[in-house]
C-alpha cells in the first residue's frame, strides 16, 4: 500500500528552521527517514498517545508522526535535548 506524508503546519515550520541551521545534510537525513518510514511505518517505537518518534541517526532530532491507513502525518521535528514534558505539551499529549 503507497501512503503520502502529511507535514502539519508545526511539522513544516520545525523542518524550516532546521534547514535554515543544518543544511541540505540534515535535509537529506530527514527525507531518507521518511522514505524508511513510508516502507515500514510502524517501525518507530510508540512514543506518547498516537505518536511514534524516530530519532534521526546522528542528530539530537526525533520526528514525531502518526500512521493513518493511507497517510503518514508528520506532526513535529523536536531536538530531544529539550524536557519530555516540553516535548508532550508541543504534541498535545
């Protein structure tokens, strides 16, 4: 089954900035984890509610994303370094 990302507008922005510091190397890194994830989406581990987080090889970075049936949805890219509460209150969780 082929599913298409979604990126929430939260998602986008993170992405943005992390661009905007990191470069077309970390870019790269993240569109590498998404083509992972859309042949094995449940392969990250649960994380809180209906979230899952993959944390990007070599980076302080997790992608935050759900797996609907035809979608992944990417809900936010969070440096980890921050608090785990700080991390469940941006996901609402």
């Amino acid at each position: 089954m082929s599913r298409e990302v979604t990126w929430l507008a939260g998602a986008q922005a993170d992405m943005l900035e992390c661009y905007a510091r990191l470069g077309d190397a970390f870019y790269w890194r993240v569109d590498e984890v998404i083509g992972q994830l859309l042949m094995f989406p449940e392969s990250a581990r649960p994380y809180a509610g209906q979230f899952r987080r993959l944390v990007l090889p070599g980076t302080p970075f997790g992608l935050f994303y759900c797996v609907e049936p035809r979608r992944l949805i990417i809900a936010a890219l969070l440096d980890l370094r921050q608090s785990p509460a700080a991390i469940r209150r941006r996901l609402g969780v």
